[in-house]
C-alpha cells in the first residue's frame, strides 16, 4: 500500500511487489487482535514505509512542490477522503442502531477510522520531505544520507523511552524512524559503486538492529515495536534482494494492497459478525481474501478505482 500509479514493474522491482503482498497480510494478521501473535503483524507497515519511502528518495526532487503535492493529493488523499466517510457513515449507523459511540477527538486528523492514519501522514511526510530536498540540496548527497540515517536511528531510540499513547500521535512518532531509514536506503541504492551499495546497506541495517537490540534489552521494558521493527527490516532487505519472477498471482493482488488496508477493518467486522470471535488464523487469510476480492471488484468501477 503506497502512492504509486497502476503500472506493473519490470525485472528487478518485482520483488517490491511480493513485498507489498507481504506488508498488506500482515496489516491485517495485526489488526486481527484475537490472532496468535497478532502483534508480529505490525512489521507489515514498516515494510510499507521502507517501500514507499526508498522509491520516494531514488526520484528526483526537481518537480515542483505545488505539483508534487497535488499529484499526491489526488493519489493519497481522495481516497482517504472517501474511506473516511465511509467509516463515518458506519460510525453513525452503528450509533443509531446499536448505540455504540465512535466519535473520539482524535479522528479529527486521522479521519474515522484509525487505521486511516497512515494516509495523512504518508501524504505530509512526502511533502515536507520534498519541500526540504528542495530546499537543501546536500540532502540528497552522502553527507545528507548519513544525516537522515543518524536522525533515524535517534528517533527509534527514544521511541522506546518517551512514546504518548494518543493517537495519531504515537503512530507518527513510530513512523518517522522507519520514514527516514527508507529515505537513507532508497539514496544508498543510487551509489555507482556496487561495493559501497553493500557496506552502506549492510551498516544502516546493522544499527537498526542494535538499537531494536539494545531497546529489547532494557530491564522490565516489553519492547514488542522493536521486535516487529527487526522482523518488517529484515523482510524487507532479504524479499527486497531476490530476482523474482513476475508470478501471475502476484500481478493480481500487487494493485490491490492499497484498498486491502483500506477496507480490511470493515470486512473484519462483518466476518466476526457471521463467524463470531475466533482466534484461528484461518480468519486472518478469510479476511485478506475477502477483502482482495472487494477490490479487485471496486477497481473494475472508473469511480471507484481512484479510491482504492
């Protein structure tokens, strides 16, 4: 799930697509709280972030920024628009039907659903990003990469000391590590020298780990964020280094992903609601399929393609 136009990859980037199959299970393995483990499937959005964001620093930055923010405008936020409403809609119904309340504070930046958080923030992260790409040429050079790196690798650490628990606060606070690592590897794989490509992926990916290490390490602290950290990294950088073929299935449920996270949370309830709770994870791969089949059906609407 990320910002990107319809058109399938060649060669190499197929990989990116297996990820991207990869990322959207585990949102929904995550989202699934009565799964085994369901915690592990938060690695799932640090694979989104590592995709969307080495692909946002590989581009140039000459386009201009009111250009760019209208082309990720129409790509990010009219369907978070649109899904926002949607789960408005399903908010109030379930107020007048049921009396449950779903109004919090909060959903007045990240729409009604908190899932939908990652949509705003992708949008704005992008922005603010190309604005100072713009602003800073050095950015884009070694010394920029080595900067963005250390900013990274500071903010995944005082993640795990100072973390507010109210959305969409922490998620940002969670995101912007994982953000700024995507950017550093993205310029990293622009390097002419295939040698230095390794040794500079190789060490961003090693501190990564030690910092995830050392705040597993602290006495009494269950780190579950570092652990999906060190998992969704590690996914990434070992899917992201194959030679993979562009496997039939894999060209049909790529273009999917984005409304996949998008509608999963609707899709979710309506099954709890026909097969009652469960932990199987059986439903985990019921709700993915289902929620594929959604969109794969919403895309054949010109309307509704653009939402999903």
């Amino acid at each position: 799930m990320q910002d990107r136009k319809n058109s399938l990859p060649t060669g190499r980037a197929w990989s990116l697509e297996y990820l991207r199959i990869v990322a959207a299970f585990g949102i929904v393995w995550f989202h699934d709280s009565a799964a085994p483990a369901h915690w592990l499937g938060l690695g799932g959005l640090w694979i989104f972030l590592l995709i969307s964001f080495t692909l946002f620093s590989r581009m140039p930055s000459d386009q201009p920024l009111r250009a760019f923010g209208l082309a990720k405008a129409r790509r990010i936020m009219v369907p978070w628009l649109f899904w926002s409403l949607f789960y408005l809609v399903l908010g109030l119904w379930r107020l007048w039907r049921h009396g449950t309340p779903f109004y919090e504070p909060w959903m007045l930046w990240t729409g009604f659903s908190l899932h939908l958080w990652y949509l705003p923030y992708l949008f704005g992260a992008s922005v603010a990003l190309h604005a100072m790409r713009r602003s800073v040429a050095a950015l884009d050079h070694p010394a920029g990469t080595l900067t963005i790196t250390v900013l990274g690798l500071v903010m995944l650490a005082i993640n795990a000391a100072w973390l507010p628990a109210t959305p969409p606060l922490a998620q940002w606070l969670t995101a912007i590590p994982l953000t700024l690592i995507g950017c550093a590897l993205g310029r990293i794989a622009l390097l002419v020298d295939r040698r230095d490509r390794r040794v500079a992926t190789v060490a961003v990916v090693a501190c990564v780990a030690a910092v995830c290490a050392a705040r597993l390490a602290i006495p009494g602290h269950i780190d579950h964020d570092a652990v999906t950290v060190i998992a969704g990294t590690g996914v990434f950088m070992l899917v992201n280094a194959c030679l993979l073929p562009g496997w039939a299935p894999v060209r049909l449920l790529s273009p999917l992903t984005l409304g996949v996270y998008l509608i999963h949370p609707f899709i979710m309830d309506v099954l709890v609601r026909v097969m009652g709770e469960s932990g199987s994870p059986l439903r985990v791969a019921l709700v993915f399929a289902a929620s594929a089949a959604a969109v794969y059906c919403m895309r054949k609407v010109p309307f509704l393609r653009r939402v999903v």
